[in-house]
C-alpha cells in the first residue's frame, strides 16, 4: 500500500487525541465536544491545506442522489428489522402497563410524539454531522484520492472503529454487557456499516445522506430502545447498534451492494 500522506496521519492522530482529552474532561460540555471532533480536526486540517477546491471534497455543496438516499432506507431498515426479530425471539419486549390507564398502542403514540420533537430530532442528526463531515467528507476522500476507493473505505472503518474506543472505555457508550465483548461485536459492526456509508458517499458525491443514514441510524436505535423497555440481560449481543442480527443483516446488504457495483464497473 502506498505511502499516506502526512496531512492524513495528522488528521487520525488529532482526532484520537482531542477526543480521548475531551472524554477525561469533568466539563460536561468538553465531553460532549468529543463527538464532534472529527469535524473540528478535518476543517483545521482542510484550512492549512494548499491545493484547489479543498471545500468542495467535503461533499456538501450537494445533496446527493435519489439512489444514495434508498440506499440510506435500506441501511436504516435493518435497525427495525434487528429489534423486530428480537422482539419475536423474547430477547426485548414491551413493557406491561398497570400503573397509568394506558394501552401498549396508546403508549406507541405518545413515544411516536415524543420522539417527533426537534430537538430530540436534530440531536442525532447534529452528531452525526459532527462525525461524517470528518470521516466520510475528509478522510476517505483524501484517502480516495492516495489508495483508491476500496483502501479508502476500509482504512476509514478501521480508524472510525478506533475513534470509539475511548468512548467503550471512558463514557459509558453501552450500558450492558460486557465490555470487551461490546467493543469485539462493535468493531466488527463498524466495517459492513462503513462500506455502506462510503458507498453512499461516493455514489451520491454527497455528505448530506451519509449523515442523513448515520443520524437516523442513531435515532431509531434510540425510539426502539425506548419503545423495547424491558430486555434480556444479553440483549445488547443480538440487537441494536452492535447486535449480532444487525451485524449479519448489514453484512449481506453490504456483499450485495459490493456485488451490484462491481456488475456496474464501478470504482469498486
């Protein structure tokens, strides 16, 4: 593999460290920077950068294209699938009501509501910009141009899937299970769902569904957590984010996106 360039092991090498110095902060909005330092070291890094159209890489000057955003439909839906299944095989299931005169229908619609706030809509979606403009709008792009597409997105998977270590580690970001275990199941989720996202990225020349697919990916896992109260203490292996069923679901949406790219001669 060639050579990376040293604008790209400055970009890796910052994130990892701000966002490892952010998470051992006590300031609770140091912490929550931390999930936008992606964004934060690629715009650093894209200002100091001596070559045309630097902006423009990012991919937000577009919106993308309507086989990116079914794309993004189909990567979401697994999430659904994944908590469905695991509803089916008792894994996660609803809770049962008998302290407030409400129905398991009546309750579906006030979390409905709930979660059709702005706020509650925008926080996901805010997070994910603040990772993809990083990964997926400068990293694999510049790594695009230095190794090749696939290269790119595989090296984007594995720094992306290094880039949440500190937060297995330092914040809580599974509250089940075990921990090495967690970050085993995440690592090996992250490089299907990297596949897809760095497919979406390249074939819409757009960041806009990559974050759209990234932030609903987070706000489903959160309504479905929600809606599922009542689980199975291994129920953070079978579903949700790192769940067996959505590794194995992502996997084969993935071989077959692969395979379809490469049916089309595509840069795959």
């Amino acid at each position: 593999m060639r050579k990376l360039s040293n604008e790209i092991w400055i970009y890796m090498i910052f994130t990892l460290g701000l966002t490892t110095l952010c998470l051992l902060s006590s300031n609770n909005l140091i912490k929550a920077i931390s999930q936008g330092t992606p964004m934060l070291v690629a715009i650093g890094v894209v200002l100091f950068a001596r070559r045309k159209g630097k902006w423009k890489e990012l991919g937000m000057a577009r919106l993308g294209t309507g086989k990116g955003y079914l794309l993004v439909l189909l990567v979401v839906a697994v999430v659904i699938i994944s908590f469905s299944i695991a509803w089916m095989m008792g894994v996660v299931q609803l809770p049962v009501i008998t302290k407030i005169n409400m129905t398991q229908w009546e309750r579906f619609v006030f979390l409905v509501k709930l979660y059709v706030q702005v706020g509650i809509i925008l926080g996901p979606i805010l997070f994910a910009l603040g990772e993809e403009i990083g990964w997926r709008g400068y990293l694999q792009t510049r790594l695009l141009h230095e190794v090749g597409a696939n290269k790119a997105i595989w090296i984007t998977a594995g720094c992306w899937a290094v880039f949440h270590y500190p937060f297995l580690f330092l914040a809580d970001y599974t509250d089940s299970g075990n921990i090495w275990i967690n970050t085993l199941l995440f690592t090996i989720m992250i490089f299907p769902l990297s596949f897809l996202l760095g497919w979406i990225r390249i074939s819409s020349q757009s960041i806009w569904p990559v974050v759209l697919c990234h932030g609903l990916i987070n706000y489903f896992r959160g309504f479905l957590d929600t809606l599922f109260y009542v689980k199975k203490p291994h129920w953070t292996y079978v579903t949700g984010e790192n769940g067996i069923i959505t590794i194995l679901a992502w996997t084969i949406l993935a071989v077959i996106v692969y395979q379809f790219a490469m049916q089309k001669n595509k840069v795959l």
